[in-house]
C-alpha cells in the first residue's frame, strides 16, 4: 500500500472487522477458499490489500467438486492468475463429490460440503495456517436461516453461520453481494460466473431466486434485514446458552477411560441424574446434544427426547441402543454411555446375566 494507492473504502471495514470482532492478530496466517465467484474473489483482493498492513501470511485453496469440467479449468486457470499477480501461493484441491453421494447417499450440496470443508481443512493443518477464510456473505446469511427454518433447525441453528467458528471466519458476513460486485467492477477485477447457481433443482437456488423475491415484493421489502435482525439476536442468546452448557457439562459430567478384561479400554461418560434432571430442561437438551456429537458426530432429535424420558424416568438397568454401538444405560442412579463392543452396528445388550 502506497500513498499513490490507499485503501478502499470495504478494505477499511474488512479491517476492522478482521482485528475488532474477529479477533485476528498481525502476522496470522490464513487460507482463503477460492471459488473464483465474485464474493471469494472480492475476498482475496480485499485481504490481499491489507497484507502490508496487517503483515498476513496468505494461501489461497480453489476446491474442484468434479461436477462442472466444463468451468472448473478456466476457474481455476484464474484464481492461479490472480494469485501470481499476488504473488500468493494456490493449491488446487480435487474432491468426487458424485462418488460420495452416492456412496453415503447424501444429496450433491451434503456431499459436496463435506468434502470440501474436510479438504480445506486438511489443507490448512498442512499449512499451519491459523485460519480458514470463507466468503459466505450477508447475502448467504439469509438464505442460510430460511433454510434452516423450513428445515426446522433449532435455535443454535436460525443464529445462522458464525463469523468465527473451529478456526474458520468469515469476514464477509456483514457485507452484501452488491457492494463486493460494486468493489470488483469499480477496479475491474475479474471473476467467473457459476452455472450451477443457476439450478433450480437446488433448494438453496429456489430460496434465493423465487422465494426471497417473493417475500420482498408480496410481503415484506425489507425481509432481508429483518432475517439478518433475528440471526443477531438468536446468535447473541446461543453464546450466554453456550457457556451455560460448558458449565453444566463440567459440573455434572464425567469422562474416564476405563479398563476392559481383555486388557482394551473404552471411553465412558456418567451423569449422575439427581444433578442433570435438576438442570433446565434447556440445558438438559444441549448436554445430550454435545455428548452425542461428541461421541458419535450427529445428534438425532428423537434420540435426545428418548435420553430425555430415559433420564426422567431413571429405571435401573433400562438403556438405548443409540449410533454406532453407543449403549446408554441407567446404572446406579446416573446415566452411563459407552461404546461396550466398540465403535460399530451391534445388537447386544449391556444388561448383565
């Protein structure tokens, strides 16, 4: 940055939400994912202008789903351009993202979410890099709620993406795409248009170009800032209801590795139930939540009602045969769960004799 070349005026609100709200330090690294849409785009060059400033270590990651042969090659030529521009280093990560879904019969957008935040994750432990860059912008922050909300995602899940969340930012989610398109075309910065945005067999695409117009012009105009509003506030109530939870965990849960006669040992988790049927029912719901993500990496509505009545009914011996082999099971007043045969389907019964 030169006197003959000051910033512009996005670059100084990226700053600050990179150093105020973010939290980001002088000298960190970070990848940024690339897609070479307007929005990653406007990413890279925003930052790329406050690296002399900030003394930032960029890498840039382009994902190549396999799904467009046609568009991937030119994407991926010109996020390599920009980047030696740059003078910024880019790796090309290929995933099958038509292989996985079929494979764990998700549809093409799981599919392909997973597999690219798994590369890119991949890639920056790799790198060391402390952070991962995404450019979800405001914009995908509303269609994101309404997503969830006609899915019905809980409260954790209507606070919408998270601008610092397991080492990702997102640095954009404040602004708008029609500021990131003004910025790009104000300084002629070029970007590829992806044709699978335009696919209505996606329901995020339906979101966004039937269901949002319609809502702006037949209901509500100002419909956006009002998702936005709401997003806020729920995030705000889900940081208090987080660190409650982190409390309640570490008052009332117990984690041990336990020895087994074959010389093995197992992880097990105990609640005693006089304590966790006190908590608020609220919390009762996000303990089990966390114990199920963690032991298992999902957690399932009905499985956390049936623990609910399981904890509430406290029936000695009773227990659920959850995922994976997790067993819980009522055993001397507490609420014990275990993997008893290992990770993996099994149809035995923890109940001695």
């Amino acid at each position: 940055m030169t006197r003959g070349n000051p910033l512009p005026p996005l670059a100084h609100t990226l700053r600050r939400i990179l150093m105020d709200d973010i939290g980001l330090h002088q000298g960190d690294s970070i990848l940024i994912a690339v897609s070479a849409g307007p929005d990653s785009m406007a990413l890279l060059q925003l930052l790329a202008s406050l690296r002399p400033l900030l003394h930032m270590e960029l890498s840039v990651a382009y994902v190549d789903h396999g799904l467009r042969p046609h568009e991937s090659p030119q994407e991926w030529a010109l996020v390599q351009k920009t980047c030696k521009e740059l003078q910024i280093d880019s790796t090309r990560i290929e995933v099958d993202v038509a292989g996985e879904a079929a494979r764990q019969k998700l549809s093409l957008e799981h599919a392909a979410r997973n597999l690219r935040y798994h590369g890119l994750e991949q890639l920056r432990q790799a790198l060391s890099a402390d952070w991962l860059a995404l450019a979800h912008t405001a914009d995908d922050q509303v269609e994101e709620v309404l997503l969830r909300l006609m899915r019905g995602g809980s409260r954790k899940a209507l606070a919408g993406m998270r601008l610092v969340s397991h080492g990702r930012i997102r640095p954009l989610l404040q602004m708008s795409k029609k500021e990131l398109l003004a910025y790009l075309e104000e300084h002629n910065y070029p970007y590829c248009h992806d044709s699978s945005n335009d696919d209505f067999s996606f329901l995020r695409n339906r979101i966004r170009h039937h269901l949002l117009p319609l809502l702006e012009r037949k209901y509500d105009p100002g419909i956006r800032h009002a998702l936005l509003k709401s997003a806020d506030n729920l995030a705000a109530d889900e940081a208090l209801l987080e660190e409650l939870q982190q409390s309640a965990w570490q008052e009332h849960v117990r984690e041990e590795t336990i020895s087994d006669a074959d010389g093995g040992s197992r992880q097990m988790w105990t609640f005693a139930l006089s304590g966790f049927t006190a908590l608020a029912p609220a919390l009762q719901r996000r303990v089990l939540e966390r114990l199920l993500y963690t032991t298992q990496g999902a957690a399932e509505y009905e499985h956390i009602l049936a623990l609910l009545k399981l904890a509430a009914t406290g029936t000695q011996g009773k227990e659920l045969h959850l995922r994976q082999g997790l067993r819980a099971v009522v055993d001397k007043n507490a609420l014990v769960f275990s993997f008893p045969w290992g990770k993996g389907a099994s149809r035995r019964s923890c109940r001695k004799g």
